[in-house]
C-alpha cells in the first residue's frame, strides 16, 4: 500500500448537550462534495456512514453530529468513498474504520 495510500481514523465522543459527535480523519484523502456522483479522480471523495450496519448518508466533512443512536451497543462506521461512490480500496479491501460506543 506504501506511505501515499489512503486512510483514515474515527472518533465518537459524547456531544455535551445531546447525541454524540462523529470525528473523522482521512490521510492522503481529500473530501470533495463539488464532484460527488462524478467522474472519479485519485484520492478525493466522500464518505458514507453506518450505523450497526445501516448507511445513515453520505459525508463530505471531517464532523457529523449523530443525533439519535440506538440504545446499547452501537457500531458507528465510515468508509471512504470515490466521487462515483465507489468503495475506495487499498490491495482489494475497503478503506474504513469502525468504533462501538455504548449508549445508554
């Protein structure tokens, strides 16, 4: 995959007030929504979010508040996405990450 290939990193933190705040961080990645369902170009996109497996939508930043969580376990994911919405992949397997927070 070498140094240049992409990447990322997520965080879910409980947001103060309500919900909880999903935090992304792509490496070598460049969120593009001006080009979402165009032709794709190497190293820009999107990113979709799941929920327990359930795609919540489509992200163009590298924040999201996530409102309503289900109650207990809760696996929150992101994968990174071509602007064709296409899986970015690096040796034949999806650029994503996943973290479980428990929501009580």
């Amino acid at each position: 995959a070498g140094p240049e290939a992409p990447g990322l990193e997520i965080s879910v933190s409980k947001d103060p007030m309500a919900g909880w705040n999903l935090q992304v961080t792509p490496r070598n990645f460049r969120f593009a929504p001006e080009n979402a369902s165009a032709a794709d170009v190497a190293g820009e996109g999107h990113a979709h979010v799941y929920i327990n497996g359930t795609k919540l939508g489509r992200l163009y930043g590298n924040w999201m508040h996530l409102s309503d969580l289900p109650t207990g376990k809760v696996e929150v994911k992101v994968s990174l996405n071509a602007n064709s919405h296409s899986p970015l992949e690096v040796e034949g397997v999806p650029v994503s990450a996943a973290v479980v927070v428990e929501n009580n």
